[in-house]
C-alpha cells in the first residue's frame, strides 16, 4: 500500500530497503508527516512486524513530555496533537486582517505549515 504523502513512501522505501535502520525516528516523521492518524499496520511497514511499536511510541511519548504537542492514539491511529493548553496560542498565530472570505481555513494553514517542513 502506497502513502498519498511522498515522504511516507520515501521512508517506507527506505525501511525496506534497509532493515538494520529501524528507529523511533522513523515512526515519528511518518506521524509527523500524515494529515491523518497512522495505523500499526503503516508503523510496522516502516520499522518492521518484529519490532514494538507500543515500546517505540512509548518512548516517542516520554521524548514529547515538554514540548507543546503530543502524540495520542486516536480513530485507530496516532497523531501528533497540539496540548490543550497551548490552544490559545495556536489560534492568535493564525489571527488574520484579511477578510474571513479570503483567509486560509485553520486546518489549511496547518497542513501548509506541515508541507513546508516536511519538504524542506
């Protein structure tokens, strides 16, 4: 099964390509770079059906602790997850002057932030 996201194909190419390279890391840029939550399933073509994926996002978990998202298992998946508590914050950084009309929506926003890091 292909990704729609290319650097998710990227990393499930390369974890198969290399199965000695099985980390966290890759089980976090495959969550970092989907819209959607990731399932074991995709976690375990990316690091390996032997590997724990529990352990591995255990860890990723405990590695997010202060910082102001988090990963969390939602519709059958994880997510990385803005803190409630930095809500707030999130909404003034995308306060627009343009009219509501021409203003990207919040999720758009998002999403072009998170293409750009992950293209860059």
């Amino acid at each position: 099964m292909r990704s729609r996201i290319p650097a998710i194909n990227f990393i499930i190419n390369r974890s198969e390509t290399s199965p000695g390279e099985h980390t966290a890391r890759f089980i976090e840029a495959v969550i970092f770079a989907s819209a959607e939550p990731v399932s074991r399933e995709t976690l375990a073509r990316v690091v390996g059906r032997d590997c724990s994926i529990d352990l591995l996002v255990d860890d990723l978990k405990e590695e997010l602790r202060d910082r102001p998202y988090e990963l969390l298992f939602i519709a059958g998946g994880w997510q990385h997850r803005t803190r409630t508590r930095f809500a707030g914050t999130i909404r003034a950084g995308f306060a627009t002057t343009r009219s509501a009309a021409a203003a990207l929506s919040e999720f758009e926003a998002i999403m072009n932030a998170r293409c750009r890091a992950t293209i860059h």
